[in-house]
C-alpha cells in the first residue's frame, strides 16, 4: 500500500487485493465522488459564510473589548486626578476665609477662638496635603514662574532682585503639579 493510500479514510481506500470483487460481483457505486488531491487538503476549511461573519463579529468584539480595557486603563488616572483637583480647589475658600479670620481676630480676640481657628485651618492645610498639595510659603527664595505669582514689585535693597521677599497668598502643591501658585511680593532689581 502507498504512503498516500495510508493517509486516505478507509471509505475511500480500494479494497485490499484479496477482497477484489470478480467481475460477477460489481460493487455498489459510491454516493459521494472521490476529492482530488489538491481539493481534499482545503475541504475542511471551507466553512459557510454564516460562521464566517459570525466569527468576524466575534473577533471584532474582542478587539473592541480590549481597545476599551486600554483606553479605561489610560483614563482612570486622568479622572481621578482631575477629580482630586476639582475636591481641593472647592476647599481653597475655606483656607482663604480662615486665614483672614485669624488675621482679624488676632487683634480684637486672643483667647481660645483664635486657637480654634488655627486648629481648624492647620486641619484643612492637612487635608490638601494628603490630598497630594501639600502648602508652601517660603520668603527669602528666587521667583520661580510655575511656583510664584507675581502681585507686586518692591524696593528691598538688601535681597538680590527677583527673591520672595513676602507671600500674599500661599500656594499649593508641587511644580508641574500644583493646585495654585503662591501670590508674592518680589524684589525689583536696582538701578
């Protein structure tokens, strides 16, 4: 027998010799025409063009099933840093207000009020420090534009120009990723 009769279903191999039917003997036809040989390796890929486009409507839904976990796994940050910001700019008023209360109240009432109100505004600063901004309010350093907001110049002839020389308003967070700069007043160069 040969290697290609070997690989052939027993269906459509011949007979062995020994069972070869007598002329008398004729057998029955076959319902189904023997493949050629090139046509038997692609009958089974073949499939009907239901499963094709069922198969391609699948393949596109895992492809747009794993677009999606990428985009969501892109965004997520995005969205919870954005949210973070928008919680501690909402409480920026509340800091501001405190720190004129305490402004006020210094004078006219030294007792426990005044305490109460720095317990509070120290909380708040707390807040927005583990909120990721945490306060800065340094003097004496240079004008850094990301960092600082220019309110006024000054004369100080004993700073070199463009130093810090007084905070208005503090500012909160970190360069690049701040909630808002620090107001100051910097030194004029001196002519």
């Amino acid at each position: 027998m040969s290697d290609h009769e070997q690989t052939r279903p027993a269906e459509d191999r011949p007979p062995p010799e020994s069972e070869q039917t007598s002329p008398e003997r004729t057998p029955a036809p076959r319902t189904t025409p023997r493949p050629e040989a090139g046509e038997q390796e692609a009958a089974p890929a073949r499939r009907s063009p239901e499963v094709e486009e069922l198969e391609d409507r699948w393949r596109r839904a895992l492809a747009d099933l794993d677009n999606l976990r990428k985009r969501y796994a892109r965004e997520l940050p995005r969205e919870r840093e954005a949210e973070r910001a928008k919680v501690a700019a909402a409480f920026l008023p509340v800091v501001d207000n405190l720190e004129l209360a305490l402004t006020h109240a210094g004078a006219d009432d030294p007792g426990a009020i005044v305490g109460g109100v720095r317990a509070v505004r120290d909380q708040a600063v707390e807040v927005l420090r583990n909120l990721g901004y945490p306060r800065y309010e340094e003097t004496g350093v240079p004008f850094h534009p990301e960092q600082h907001e220019v309110m006024s110049v000054v004369d100080e002839p004993d700073t070199a120009p463009g130093t810090v020389v007084q905070v208005l308003r503090p500012g909160y967070g970190e360069p690049g990723h701040q909630l808002r700069p620090a107001a100051v007043a910097v030194s004029r160069k001196q002519e």
